[in-house]
C-alpha cells in the first residue's frame, strides 16, 4: 500500500477515536449516585444525596413539610396541607419516582439515570 | 482515488463533531397549577429565549383549558364545566367550542366503549370524590345507586353551541378525557409557533413529538409496586398514557380506593394494576387508557383494533398482557 493512503488511514482513525472519546467523556460525567432533588413552585430547593440519612425541612407555597431520608429512601413525614396526598405517598428511591405537595407546590423527584426521559 | 475517499471522510467525520456541537439546548420547565396534577415540558430548542416564549404560551393555553373544563371552581367571565353543571338544567348555556367538542367526544366514547367510559357519570365520581378527598369512609349503596340513575348521555343535549340537561342530578365530568384534549390543543399551539421536538408530559398524559438530538423519546412505565421501571418504550410523534390504581387513592380498613370507578360495580375497578396506551390521537390515547381499565382485555384489543392503537396491560395479580404491536416499542 502506498504510505500516503496509510498516513491518511491513521489520520481518520486517529480523529474517529477521539470524537468517539470526547462523547464517551460527556457520557460518563452525566453519570452520578441518585439523589433527592427539591422543587418550590418551580425553583430548585435543594439536592440530597440518597445514601446519606436526613431530616429535611421544607418551607412550600402555603406551609411546611418535613422530609426524611432514610436508608436510601425519601419520604413526607409531615405536611400542613389540608389533602396530606404527599404523607400517604409511598417512599421514593428509584429514578424518576416523585412525591408531590400540589397544595404546597412541592416536588421530591429522585435524580438519577434510569433511561427514560418521564416516567409515568 | 483512496486518498481522496480518506479526505472525504476525514471531513465527514469533522462536520458530524462540528454539528454535535450546535446540537440544539434542552430545556424544561414543570408546572404545579394545571388539571390538579403536576405538568413537565421538554423542548430542544435554538435558544433559552425560544424556550421560555414556548412555555409561556403553552401554560397560558393549559390554564385557559384547565379553567374550561374545572368541574370543581367557576370563574369570573367563563362558561365552564362548573358553570354549566350548576345551570344547564334550568336553562341551555352558551358554550364555547372547547366544550362543546370534548361532550360530544364524550358522547361518542360512550357510544364506543358501550357505556364504560361515561363522562356524563360525575354524579357517581364526585360521590367517591367527596370520600377520597375525606380520606375515609365508603359511600352506601343507596348513595351509590341514587347517582347512578342520574348518568345518561341521552340527558344532555348540544345543539346550536348551547349546552343543556334534562336532569337536574346530572353532572359532567371529563376527567377521562381532559388531559388528552388538553395534550392536543396544546401540541397544536406548540407546532403553530415552531416547537417540533418536545415532551409534554400532564400528568401521565404524554405527547412526543419529533425526536431528541440522540434518538427516540423514551417513556418509562412505572412499576405498579413501586420497584423502579416496568417497562420503557421508545417512541416518537405519539403519545403514551398511563391509568394506574396508584394514581389517585385513599385507605381505609385496610382497603385501597382507587379513582376509576366502574360504572357496572359502582365501585373502583379491580382487574388491573395499569394500563398503558400508545396511540397517536392523544384525545383516544387518554379515553382509552381509562376505558380499557373498566373492560376485559378481549373487549379491548378490539376497542385498540378500531383506533390503531396498543397497550400493555398489568392485570391485578402483577400478570403483563401486551397487544399485538406493543412490543416493538419497548
């Protein structure tokens, strides 16, 4: 084979393995642990990592919620609503699972990859 | 000959790195104010600005319609569902198209699903309305079967753009039907101002359109049990519903009530966990998922046959039943 076409042959391959490695790279750093992710009427409240206990507080539209994490799940402990829909909801812990407070404007959404753009 | 093919992939190669890079944003916005459910919108856009101009748009629409067809609250200087099932016994109300199509939507869904999907049942809904929103206690049967004999279509009449009731106990109630007529009016306004590849999402309701920079849209199906995903399907230009038992519930002893409630029973179904419909009506796709709930899945699949549409239904012991096509979505 002629030396041209084969410079020419590693010059792709070289530029092919770095554009694949570049998006590789951008995959990968989206990937992280899951977490509580909390919303107020739209605006982030707060992000938690799931694997570490906490009691949260929540000041929401109209009054307070109280959340707990709790061995890698997330649950309302208690809530000032009249409906309480967020209290009897079951604990979240798998991407994409939300509890919400509409009365409050509250939203505990777990933050993680699961593939699904929605989950419904 | 060679070389000049390395060239030109050499420059393929750097075009589709060059136009990765202009790959339109994504953006998304989550409303908690429209249909008593919780609204997400995602959009591949050019600019940020072109975003919020969308949303904007889209949740004035979504309100306007919210308010039309609110059966619960009545508005100043609006004909809506509230007004109209307060009135419409003593006298025709004027009403705007919105309404008028969605009843007689309604009229022919009933019409289909022989009497299962009723939007003109809300007499009996807004009985185990009141118990849910109590969270506790069950209706009588006495309770039950009064409301129950205050259900038919044939008590309601459109004519001329003017709505009215032949029974003063009869009530509306597009719940089955509202978020998918919402879903698309809603995908209407967003094609007419230039939105092509966006999910909206009302509360299990969802609409795609177009595609994202990687691929299909991919919708999870929640696992009634509550153990992450069921299933995920990938999807573009169509919408996707889900009618669960784990939606919308209260307890008491010990038992769960759900918010579908079959008409035949008087009570919330029991044969299945979810149903999950796929079809490009979204209107359909939203009466369907209910309809097919309060039906056997025989009785279904001839139901989808007629509105090119699939499902996946999980039965009350956890058993997955899929339509003929579902698979190839998954």
């Amino acid at each position: 084979m002629n030396k041209t076409v084969v410079r020419d042959i590693i010059l792709v391959g070289v530029i092919l393995a770095v554009s694949l490695s570049l998006i590789l790279i951008t995959r990968t750093n989206a990937k992280d642990g899951k977490e509580l992710v909390i919303t107020v009427d739209g605006g982030i409240y707060g992000a938690y990592p799931l694997d570490k206990d906490a009691r949260i507080e929540i000041n929401g539209a109209e009054g307070k919620l109280v959340v707990m994490i709790e061995d890698g799940k997330a649950y309302v402990v208690s809530s000032t609503c009249a409906g309480q829909d967020c209290v009897h909801s079951k604990p979240v812990s798998h991407a994409g699972e939300r509890i919400i407070c509409l009365p409050n404007r509250v939203i505990l959404q777990i933050k993680g990859d699961n593939g699904a753009d929605v989950v419904i | 000959m060679k070389r000049s093919a390395c060239v030109i992939l050499s420059i393929i190669t750097v075009f589709i790195f060059t136009a990765c890079a202009k790959t339109p944003g994504r953006y998304s916005i989550t409303f908690t104010d429209v249909f008593d459910t919780v609204t997400d919108f995602i959009a591949y856009c050019g600019s940020e600005d072109e975003f919020n101009k969308a949303a904007e748009a889209l949740h004035g629409e979504l309100l306007r319609l919210h308010r039309l067809y609110d059966i619960y609250n009545e508005y100043d200087g609006i004909v809506n569902l509230a007004y109209i099932n307060r009135t419409a016994s003593a006298a025709p109300v004027a009403a705007t198209d919105e309404i008028t199509s969605i009843l007689q939507a309604g009229k022919d869904f009933c019409r289909d699903t022989g009497g299962r999907l009723n939007v003109f049942a809300g007499a009996v809904f807004s009985v185990w309305h009141g118990y849910r929103e109590a969270g506790t206690g069950v209706p009588s049967d006495n309770e039950l079967e009064e409301a129950a004999a205050h259900v038919s279509p044939e008590l309601v009449h459109i004519s001329g753009g003017a709505v009215s009731f032949t029974d003063g106990n009869l009530k509306i109630d597009v719940g089955a039907l509202a978020k998918g007529e919402a879903s698309r009016r809603a995908a209407l306004l967003l094609g007419k101002i230039g939105i092509k590849d966006y999910m909206l999402n009302i509360g299990g309701n969802v609409t795609v359109s177009g595609r994202k920079p990687e691929g299909l849209w991919k919708v999870g199906v929640q696992d009634p049990d509550g153990e992450g995903l069921f299933t995920k399907v990938s999807v573009s230009d169509t919408s996707v519903v889900t009618s669960g038992d784990y939606q919308r519930f209260y307890e008491y002893n010990g038992r769960k009530y759900h918010h579908i409630i079959d008409l035949q029973t008087l009570y919330p179904a029991d044969g299945y966990r979810s149903v999950t419909v796929i079809c490009e009506n979204q209107q359909a796709a939203d009466a369907l998922s209910t309809a097919l709930f309060l039906m056997s899945v025989e009785e279904g699949t001839e139901l989808l046959k007629r509105y090119g549409a699939e499902a996946l239904w999980i039965k009350a012991d956890g058993q997955a039943v899929r339509s003929e096509g579902f698979s190839r979505y998954e």
